[in-house]
C-alpha cells in the first residue's frame, strides 16, 4: 500500500480521476480509504480480494469518499457480477454502475471501447 501511495505521488495523479481493474482497483480502493484526497473519482473494473479472501477492505470501504464506478463484465466468472453487488452497497458514493454484455473479468480487454467510453462520461460528469 505504501508503494502505491509513494507511486501516485510521484507522478502527480494524487487528486485525480483514475481507473483501474482487478487487482489494481482493489489496491485503488485501499489507497483511498486511507487517503481520501488520494483520486478525485474511481472508475473500477471488477475489483478482487473482498470479499474473497478477506484481508479487513469490508472494515475500511466506507473511508472511501470519492465518486466510484464500478464496470463489471457480464460474463465474469472470476469475480461474478452479484459482487457488483456487494460493492455497491458498501461503498458511500457510488456514481454509477455499468455492466458490459459478454465481457468477463478483463471488460477492458473485451470491449475497450465501452470500458473508455465509460470512464470518459464518469470523469466529465464529476467534472473531475
């Protein structure tokens, strides 16, 4: 955790949009439940670990203050869609929700054009 906030320091993101996907958006989502001031808004592809296997995130997750969205593939089967769920309803300030048809874990790799598109009209809505 401590290399992934000395990382977005270093290159000028803290306080700015990102996205990022699986194991980055949990990492993403730790940072920001230390750091709020760490990202102006998450745009998260289905994001591991919570709540399998558990590393405390269920304890941390409403420290999360920015505007998150979260993408998920319709057809992942790595971390399926009902943890969109779980997700949802234990972050503070979700922004929105976006499920992809056909994509799987990496909706990114399956349908970039969607996933950007997305992401796009997350960060001008928050005008971030």
């Amino acid at each position: 955790m401590v290399a992934t906030s000395e990382l977005i320091d270093l290159t000028g993101l803290t306080g700015r949009p990102v996205v990022a996907s699986s194991v980055g958006a949990m990492l993403a989502l730790e940072l920001a439940a230390v750091r709020p001031e760490a990202f102006s808004l998450l745009v998260l592809v289905a994001p591991l670990v919570w709540p399998i296997p558990d590393h405390g995130l269920d304890t941390r997750i409403h420290r999360v203050t920015c505007p998150v969205h979260l993408v998920w593939g319709e057809a992942d089967r790595l971390a399926p869609p009902p943890y969109l769920d779980f997700f949802a309803a234990s972050l503070p300030n979700v922004s929105g929700t976006s499920v992809i048809a056909g994509a799987g874990h990496m909706a990114e790799w399956d349908r970039p054009d969607e996933v950007a598109a997305i992401a796009t009209r997350s960060i001008e809505q928050t005008g971030s």
